[in-house]
C-alpha cells in the first residue's frame, strides 16, 4: 500500500488525521490514525509515518523527488541517491530510483567511458593519518573559469578524503599556497607524492619550507602511475560530477562548483 500512496490516498488520510466526521471509521481509517500523523511544511500538510518519522511521498511526485535528490547527490549512483531520499521519505522504493537512474542523461554519458583496464597496480598501504598524501593538478584550460584554469585535487591516502582547489596557474609557488592552507586545517602528510615529477613535487616542497619551515616532508615516487592510482580515479569522478553540476545548475562557473562536489 505505501508504495502505490496515490494522491488520492494522501488526500483520504489527511481528512482522517484531520478526524473529519465524512469519513467512514472503517478498518483503514483505524489504521491510517495508528501508523500515520500529519505535519505542516512550508505551510503544507503531509502526511508522516510515525514509525520512521518521514514522509509519504505521493506516487506521482516519485520521480521529481529522486530527480532532484538524485541531483543532490551528484549523480553518485542507486544506492547514495535511495540513501539520500530516505533521509526525507519513507516509501519510495529501490527499484524506482533504478529505474529513474537507468533513463538518466548524465549517468549515461558516464557509462559511455572506457576504463583503461589491464594495468598492474601495486597497493600502497598507510596505516596512520597523513602518513602520505597525493596531489596532481587536473588540467581546466579548455574550459576556464575566469582566471582559473586548474584545479588542485589533494587526497589523504589513508581515509581517501579528497580536497579541491581552483588555481589560476601551476606554478609551485600556487600550488604550495593553497596546500599550506589545506595542511593547516587537514594536517601535513609526512610523504607528498605527485604524478607530476619529482622536480614538481620538490620545488613545491621548498615553497613549503619558506612559508612553514618547521615542516618535514619527503618526496613520493615521481612518474609512477599506479602508485598516484587512487588520485587518478578520483580526478575522473570530479570531471564527471562537475560536468553534471554545472549543467543541471545551468553555469560554468565551476569554481565554485568543486566545493559542493
């Protein structure tokens, strides 16, 4: 029954809820005043089961809700858009966020892309916070933003917890700027490894000196694509998340896209 909660139903329980003397007190009306109670949003009454304390949501509006909480979430796929929605709602199935999911545009176009497959990767194990930290910079020129062309993407190794930052340039000098800012409020890695060189990596090592000189950093290993794996896989899923953002919010503007991502 609550998966088929029509808005024919949800007008029937509120008018029981609301004890309306119409109403015949039949065997669905004691269960109605049971299982449900009515609340006020936005100046709207829903009906809510007191179980869970979460909407019904009606059959009809089942879509526009998951498009929209689907969106929230970043397009991130069935089970974090069913997990959002259930935050809200207590009746809309797994099987109908597939199905939405399944006819989505932008998911689509992320399935379309090819996964490079039969590389070797070696796993590289932390068992400390900041034992070890990645930076790579993902490359925005084609499509600029103002001043910023690129976006500094840093991941804790070990909780795999990334952090974005839009850059104008990828000089040391800036990169090591908006690091410094990063490492302190997240904490400093004792190994910063980059995909970008060890010249990089050192140059961006020395800014850090100048602007912190207590802090001890080490090179990772330059040049070693499977060991910047995890970093790598997550620049894909920020392209596609920010595609998606800026495209259902209708802007290019995507620095300042990246902080809801």
């Amino acid at each position: 029954m609550d998966s088929k909660w029509t808005a024919e139903s949800d007008a029937e329980a509120v008018k029981i809820l609301t004890d309306d003397n119409s109403i015949n007190k039949d065997r669905r009306y004691y269960h109605i005043r049971e299982k449900f109670e009515l609340i006020e949003v936005a100046g709207v009454r829903r009906v809510r089961r007191k179980r869970d304390q979460r909407i019904m949501a009606v059959v009809e509006n089942f879509t526009s809700i998951i498009r929209d909480m689907h969106v929230a979430s970043g397009h991130k796929g069935e089970t974090k858009t069913h997990k959002k929605i259930m935050e809200h709602y207590s009746n809309i199935t797994m099987a109908a966020v597939k199905a939405y999911i399944a006819n989505c545009e932008r998911c689509a176009e992320k399935s379309k892309k090819k996964c490079t497959r039969g590389v070797f990767v070696r796993t590289i194990l932390s068992s400390s916070l900041n034992e070890r930290g990645q930076v790579d910079l993902v490359d925005f020129q084609s499509l600029p933003d103002g001043d910023f062309k690129f976006i500094l993407h840093y991941k804790e190794h070990l909780t795999k917890f990334s952090i974005f930052r839009p850059l104008k340039c990828k000089k040391a000098s800036e990169v090591a700027k908006e690091l410094l800012n990063i490492f302190l409020t997240f904490g400093a890695p004792h190994v910063l490894q980059s995909d970008n060189g060890r010249e990089f990596t050192a140059d961006i090592i020395t800014e850090l000196a100048s602007l912190w000189p207590d802090l001890v950093l080490v090179n990772g290993r330059p040049r070693y694509p499977q060991s910047q794996g995890s970093v790598e896989r997550g620049n894909c899923t920020l392209k596609d998340s920010l595609v998606a953002w800026m495209r259902d919010n209708k802007t290019a503007a995507w620095s300042y896209g990246i902080a809801f991502l």
